[in-house]
C-alpha cells in the first residue's frame, strides 16, 4: 500500500513508508489487562450506578448459542458517552471490549488511558487513502484473531435522538476480508436508552447549527460534576432516571452471505433496523411522547402511555419501567421534564415553546418505534 501510494502521488517511498508506520502507531492501542479489568470496569460500575438506575432489558436467547470461535462484534446506537461506560461494564465478566473510538478522543492523557483500555482510534473524516489501508488492515487482522469490538456504525452522536444511518467503513473492511477460511463473524446488535442524555443540549445545539463542534469542553464538564457534588452534599441529588440496555438476535455473516450479496450498505441497513428494534422504551421518552400528542393532564398522560406500552409490546420492543408500573412511570415521568423546565403544567401539561427542540429529542427514542 505505501509502494503504491508512493507511485500515485509521487511521494519518495521512504516518507510514505513513515505515513504508514505513523498510522499503525496511531491506531494500534497497548491494551492493559490490569487497568481494563483492575480499575476501568469497576470504575464504570461504579460511574453507571451513580449516575443512573441501570437495567438490562432484553437479551436475546440465540446469544447463548453463539459458536465460541467466533468472532464477536456488538453493533450499537450512540446516544451518550456513557454508552462506552455502560456497556464496557456489564460485558466485563464475558470478554474486553476493543471500542473504534473517534477523534474526539485523541487528547493526552486520555488517549493514553483509552488506548490501555483496547480501544483504537479511527480518523473518521480522513480521505487520505494510505491511512484507510492501515486502518483497513487493522480490522481485518483483529477480526481475523478473534478481537471482540464494539463499534457505533452511525459514526458519532446522534443529534436528535433517533437511530441514524450507518456509515460502512468498518464494515466494509470486515466484508472485503471475509472468505471461506475464515472464522464466522457475529454481529450483536446493542439498543441503548436513557431518561437523560447528560450531552442532550449540546447535541440539540450542534443539531440546530448543522454541525458536530461540541461546545462542552473540560470546564463544562468540571463545572457539571461541582454542580452535581453539591447537590450529593446538600441531599437533593437524585440521579438522572434510568439507563437501559438490550441485546438482540445475531446477525451471522456467513449465514447471511448465503442468501445475500457482500453489500455493506445493506448489511448495514439490516443490523441498523436490529438494532433499533431493541433500544428500550423509558418512562421520561414515554411522558414526553405522551404530551407532545396532546395530552394535557396525568389521566390523559396515563392513556397515553398505556396505549404506547401496549403498541410497543405488540411490536416486541422492550419497554423498562420503574417498580410500580406505569403510574409511577408517568409520576416520575412528569417530574423530571418539569423540573427541567421542559414541561409546563400551567393550564394542562404542554411543552415549553422554547424547549421545543428538547422535548423532541427526550421523547425521539420512543417515538422512532411508532412510526409505521
């Protein structure tokens, strides 16, 4: 690949030889067994059940049946940067997670650290052809050894709250290697939701300006984390309502390549609709989908939300509620978007002309899943 690039480009070959070693180097991660097992997973455990009431929701019964050399690779949705935390914990016990991690965190010394953790960094934006080789190469060899991934195929937040499309690169690079001798690669599909998404009004901004410059840096994140020790200190912290996660049938590729062409755009399109099947439905999407149909008070809400839960079982998305069912899923429903100012109840539940855009994103999860 360097020769040839050399040749294209004109490039001296020794200077396109050092392109394709400073790539490997920047790829390539120094996993540490000690500090993923001793420290990250226990201190995502810990991260997890401080910040939300964690579930696990559905878990598909042909997952016990997955040949164990196999190689395994969990296809999830992104809404939050806790979704690495989440799920690096409750698959620790099973293997280590080797995460394709994007250039956001290129940044010493957490790269040092999310490089000792396994993951590998992934250029997402680059159209340099040397680098998508190595990088190619990359996936291919640790998929070929048997590497268990995650990956995030919508490439990066979602914006709005929905399940996206999925950029093929990485699997393409899985599909263009596959062959006869090789070992069968099963792709899991991961639906992750959440009450709150602690990055939901950076992401609504982005959103409204059409870019992906986050604006949080490490002062709104220290200025967050003051604000929530103060309220642990002052006894009014409360969490951020429920986290969930569901694991749904897998997805073979060598069986799907038997009734199949090696497309990546439909593979991909096809683990995409898994996954989405499988993100669970939460009490606080739920109220707000419920309000933003036009219920107006807590039996309307209550209505609402039956028949939503209903619909949603009947389409055999897992829905999560809290002990209590669903009027007390729409009590703390209620409570968490009016204290965040995204619901008013003056004169009959409505969302606030404002926090319009907010309480589209809170209730999208769900919502996604009603569409016909």
């Amino acid at each position: 690949a360097a020769m040839d690039h050399a040749r294209e480009t004109g490039t001296p070959e020794p200077v396109a030889f050092q392109a394709a070693r400073r790539a490997a180097r920047e790829i390539v991660p120094g996993f540490s067994a000690l500090l993923y097992f001793g420290v990250a997973t226990k201190a995502a455990r810990w991260l997890s059940r401080a910040l939300y009431d964690v579930r696990v929701g559905r878990v598909d019964a042909t997952l016990a049946q997955i040949d164990r050399e196999a190689t395994v690779v969990f296809v999830m949705n992104h809404r939050s940067n806790m979704d690495y935390v989440l799920v690096t914990w409750l698959v620790a016990n099973r293997s280590a997670l080797s995460y394709a991690v994007g250039e956001w965190a290129r940044v010493w010394p957490l790269s040092a650290m999310i490089r000792a953790m396994g993951a590998f960094f992934v250029r997402r934006s680059s159209r340099d052809a040397l680098y998508r080789r190595v990088l190619a190469r990359y996936v291919q060899t640790i998929t070929a050894e048997g590497v268990t991934q995650a990956i995030f195929p919508e490439g990066g937040l979602s914006l709005n709250g929905r399940v996206g499309a999925a950029k093929v690169g990485l699997i393409t690079y899985i599909l263009q290697d596959f062959g006869p001798g090789h070992r069968d690669v099963v792709f899991v599909p991961v639906g992750i939701a959440y009450d709150r998404v602690l990055e939901d009004r950076v992401l609504i901004e982005a959103a409204a300006r059409g870019d992906r410059r986050f604006s949080a840096g490490w002062l709104g994140v220290l200025s967050f984390l003051a604000r929530m020790a103060r309220r642990k200190w002052q006894g009014r912290y409360t969490g951020f309502g429920t986290a969930a996660v569901s694991f749904g049938a897998p997805l073979s590729l060598r069986g799907w390549l038997e009734g199949h062409a090696p497309d990546p755009e439909m593979l991909s399109a096809a683990l995409m609709a898994r996954v989405q099947e499988v993100v669970p439905a939460l009490s606080v999407p739920l109220v707000a989908a419920a309000i933003r149909t036009g219920a107006r008070d807590v039996a309307a809400v209550t209505a609402s939300v039956s028949a939503m839960v209903g619909l949603l079982h009947a389409r055999g998305v897992p829905v999560e509620l809290p002990d209590g069912g669903e009027e007390v899923a729409v009590r703390q429903g209620l409570n968490t978007l009016i204290a965040r100012g995204i619901v008013s109840d003056e004169g009959g539940f409505h969302i606030v002309p404002d926090k319009a855009a907010l309480g589209a994103f809170q209730a999208a999860s769900v919502e996604q899943h009603l569409t016909p």
